[in-house]
C-alpha cells in the first residue's frame, strides 16, 4: 500500500521534524518511530543499510555522538563493527530514515524524501527556518 511509510525519527531534530511534515503534506500518517526511545534490532539495521545505497558508514552520525571517543574515524573498521557501536548507542545512527514502497532512504536533506513519497506533495510547504520548498501547487520550487 502506498501510504504504508516508517519514519525513524528524532523529534529534537529540525530535518527529521521537516522530512515527518513533507510526508504529512502529501497526505499520508506515516508510522513514526522514536529510533532513541525504540531502537531499531540489530536485523532490522542491516535490513534497513542493505536497503539503502551505501553503507553502515553512511548511516554514522558524528555530531553530539561518542562517535570520537570509540574511535568511529577508523577507516579500517567493518561495517559489522559500526553495526555493533550503532547497536549499543542509537544515537550513532543519523536520522531521519524513510522507509516507503518506493525505498529507503536516510533524509538528509529533509527534501530528499520527496524522491521516495509514492504521492506528490498537496500544497505549500515551508521548512522550519522559513526556506520555501513547495509552492501552493505542490511543486518543488529550485
């Protein structure tokens, strides 16, 4: 079904609340779920990185994580390893993560959703610093 959307989502986090309010503004409730209040399973981890292109590096998030302090930097390290640190600090994993019939995809910047959305966008939208992202027909504006 189209409208079946999971949103990982941080709601301290203006891209994450962005990417939630560019889902909402095509119609659909997507399935949210606080990632640091309900960690996603280690399974569901890899199933989510094997989803997307790239990998477990690419989901790291550095900014106020311990990333530094377990030495996430080391480029030698498996993604089996950034799985692990993930797993034991959810805060390591960026946000926000979209997940809808037409893939998965970590939403930075928040309009990267909209290359996934199985609908178009209904109206206007602005994000929360006040930057036009979608005009009142719904169409992405730049």
């Amino acid at each position: 079904m189209d409208s079946d959307i999971i949103i990982y989502h941080n709601p301290d986090c203006g891209t994450s609340r962005n990417t939630l309010a560019l889902i909402r503004n095509c119609g659909i409730e997507p399935h949210v779920i606080e990632y640091l209040k309900s960690p996603p399973s280690r399974a569901m981890l890899v199933d989510l990185i094997g989803r997307m292109t790239g990998s477990a590096r690419d989901l790291l998030r550095e900014k106020g994580t311990p990333f530094a302090a377990l030495g996430l930097g080391d480029m030698s390290l498996t993604d089996e390893a950034l799985i692990d640190a993930m797993i034991a600090h959810p805060i390591l994993i960026n946000r926000p993560i979209v997940v809808t019939s037409r893939g998965v995809k970590l939403c930075r910047p928040s309009e990267a959703v909209l290359h996934i959305l199985p609908r178009p966008q209904r109206g206007e939208f602005r994000k929360e610093d006040g930057e036009l992202l979608i005009d009142a027909q719904g169409n992405q504006v730049g």
